[in-house]
C-alpha cells in the first residue's frame, strides 16, 4: 500500500494533513502541486484537467490511496481525510486522532470545524484574490475573521483543554489549531493574545510530527 498526498507548503489544509500522517507514522509520498503559479496555464496546478479529476474542486490536498492489488482511492477535504486515516489505523503512531468518548469526539470535531469552517475559506487564495480583484486589502479583509476565530478556540478550549486541545493526547483539533496559527502569523495577527492556544502550540511542537509537517520544512518550500 502506497500514500501519495498532493499538497502545496503552505498550504493550511495539507499542513493538517501532513500532521496526521505524522501523528499516524505513516510513509507517504509528497507530490507538490503550485497553486499560485503552476499548471499548463501557469495560473495553479490546481486547475489543470488532471488534477481536478482527484479533487474536483480544485483544492489541495488530495490523498491517492494505492493499495496492494493496484486499486486507486482519491481523497480530498482535509477534515474527511484525517478521519479516513485514524479509521483505517486506529492505533497506529500517536493512537486515536478522534477520541474514543463520544463527548470528547464531538469537540474535537467542533474545535477542527471552527476553523475548516469559520476562518480557513475566509483567507484562502481564492477569497483573498476575490478581494484583491475588488480593490480591497486582503490582509486586512483576512485579520478580523483570524481574530474572531482564535478568540471562539481559546473560550471553546477552557473547557475541554489538557495539553492538547482536547485533553492530553494530540487530536484532529490540534491537526487544524497549528496551521492556523502559522496562517495567524503570517496575516499580521499575534496569537500572543489567545494563551491557552500558545500553550497548546507548545505542548504540539515538543511531537515530531508537528515541526516536521510545518510549511517551512516541505521540498517545494519557497524562501520568503
């Protein structure tokens, strides 16, 4: 069985992904997929005919499942692929992404969707070059839904919080929480301001898998 995820640095939802294989210690293949210049048209490989064939939205990652008899899974939406991976190896590497309890589960996944759903789209490429196309000042546009999204985690995480988003062991919570702290970052935001997040940052980035799957540190890397 092969893994092969096709995913861009910095990308905040294959830096989720890339985490979860971490976590999971699974081997995996990075296929690099430039969304700002690549493709046949140069406007993003993300748009050329092939790669929409895996990801008919046009959107990193997309994970290719290769297995032993030569059948070929495509995955795509990073939340529903970290799911697939701790369904299919439960126990493997850091154990469970989504905790056994049923109320503990719940909000991991309610902590993951405050930010697959309530921050990430709001800075995406495709809405920040929307704003761009308008006129408007896409950092700008980006800072005020950055910061009313930390401050819902850092309230939701008094309540379930150990060292990890939910309780002591790494979950998808904490898959989706670094990423967008590094996104946080780079729009001008100083997450500073939200201390329960930071000490969570802290208590993941003591795990292999986190440092190893930061943007910075992926072959196609580019050098601000």
């Amino acid at each position: 069985m092969q893994l092969r995820l096709h995913n861009y640095w910095r990308s905040s939802a294959s830096y989720r992904v890339r985490i979860a294989l971490g976590l999971k210690e699974l081997a995996w293949d990075y296929v690099a997929v430039d969304i700002l210049k690549g493709g046949a048209a140069g406007k993003g490989g993300q748009h050329d005919e092939a790669y929409r064939a895996r990801n008919p939205m046009g959107q990193v990652p997309a994970l290719e499942v290769v297995e032993d008899d030569g059948r070929i899974h495509v995955l795509h939406q990073s939340l529903p692929i970290i799911e697939y991976l701790d369904e299919r190896w439960p126990t493997a590497g850091a154990g469970r992404l989504l905790p056994v309890d049923l109320e503990a589960r719940a909000a991991a996944r309610a902590l993951a969707e405050i930010v697959n759903s309530g921050i990430q789209p709001l800075q995406n490429l495709t809405t920040t070059r929307a704003v761009q196309a308008l006129g408007g000042d896409d950092k700008a546009w980006v800072q005020g839904f950055i910061r009313a999204g930390l401050a819902a985690l850092e309230a939701a995480v008094a309540a379930t919080a150990g060292r990890f988003c939910v309780g002591d062991a790494p979950s998808i919570a904490d898959c989706a929480l670094i990423p967008q702290i590094y996104s946080a970052r780079r729009f001008g935001v100083d997450p500073a301001a939200y201390p329960r997040l930071v000490a969570i940052e802290a208590a993941c980035n003591q795990l292999p898998a986190f440092p190893a799957a930061h943007p910075d540190r992926q072959p196609d890397a580019v050098a601000a």
